[in-house]
C-alpha cells in the first residue's frame, strides 16, 4: 500500500482569529435558542398578540368566528388605509436627520409620533366599532355565552394574578 501525505499550509493570525469569532458567534446562537427555548417553553403568554386579541377579555370572549371576521375587517382596514413603505421610509429619514441635527429641534420627532399616535388611536376606535357591531349582530343565546366567556376570562386572570402575587411572597 503506498501512503499519500497531505500537507496542510500552516494557519495564518487572521484565519485563527476568524475561525474563533465564527465559533464564538455559533455558541452565542446556540445560547440564545436554548436560552429562549427553557425560558418561553412554547407559552403563548409570551408572543406578541394577533391584530384580532388586542381588545383584551373582550376580544377574548369572542367565539372563534368573531374573532376572525372582526381580525379581517382591521387588517382590511389597516392594508388599505396604513402609508406606503416608502412614505415610512421617507418619515424616519426625517426622524433621523432631525436626531442629528444641531440645534435639535424636537418638533420633527413629536410630528412623527403625533401621526403615530393618531393611526394607533384610529385603529382602536375601529376595533371597538367593529365588537359593538358584532356584539349588537348576536342573538341573546350568544350575547349569554359571551358573557359566559368573559366571565370565565376574567376569573382566569384573577387566578392568574392570584398565583403570581404567592410566586412573589
């Protein structure tokens, strides 16, 4: 049998230092993940709440239906009435070229959020019409059973609330 050598090039400073930052990133993403795996343990308490349960027990009382036709009729609402990715764009430039600048004149920045807070403001307005509509459309046999419903969220939520304040003590 003949025996082959293979001769590897010595590693250069760069190479070493490039091959322990990538591993070093590999770990940190390692981390992360398992980090976020023990701590969320797939609890849906802690993702950010779909457009149609932002309403709180209200919205949570809905039956599933509900939920979804009034969850459409604000992401209808919210795709046609919401700017353009390029008016956004052109916004924050003007936020950011305004956080630079030099005498800083906060009035760009509190324009910027005023619009913010009236598009949060309109949309909520529009939740609420659309769960009176819903809730004024249902036959008292549904009216009782969303209260049941929101009855039962709400003694959850005392219960909840109950166990974290003994998790406290």
């Amino acid at each position: 049998m003949s025996e082959t050598k293979t001769h590897h090039a010595p590693m250069r400073r760069w190479q070493k230092v490039l091959l322990a930052l990538s591993l070093a990133v590999n770990l940190l993403i390692v981390v992360a993940v398992a980090s976020f795996v023990l701590t969320h343990d797939g609890d849906r308490r802690h993702r950010p709440p779909r457009v149609d349960q932002m309403g709180g027990p209200l919205t949570g009382a809905l039956s599933r239906e509900d939920r979804r036709e009034i969850g459409r009729a604000l992401w209808r609402s919210y795709r046609d009435g919401r700017p353009s990715r390029a008016d956004m764009r052109a916004e924050l430039a003007d936020v950011i070229a305004a956080l630079r600048r030099e005498p800083y004149d906060p009035a760009v920045v509190e324009q910027s959020l005023q619009k913010q807070l009236e598009f949060a403001v309109e949309r909520q307005e529009l939740g609420q019409r659309l769960l009176r509509e819903r809730l004024a459309a249902m036959t008292p046999a549904e009216r009782a059973a969303f209260a049941d419903r929101l009855e039962e969220g709400l003694e959850r939520m005392r219960e909840h609330e109950r166990r974290r304040a003994e998790d406290k003590d």
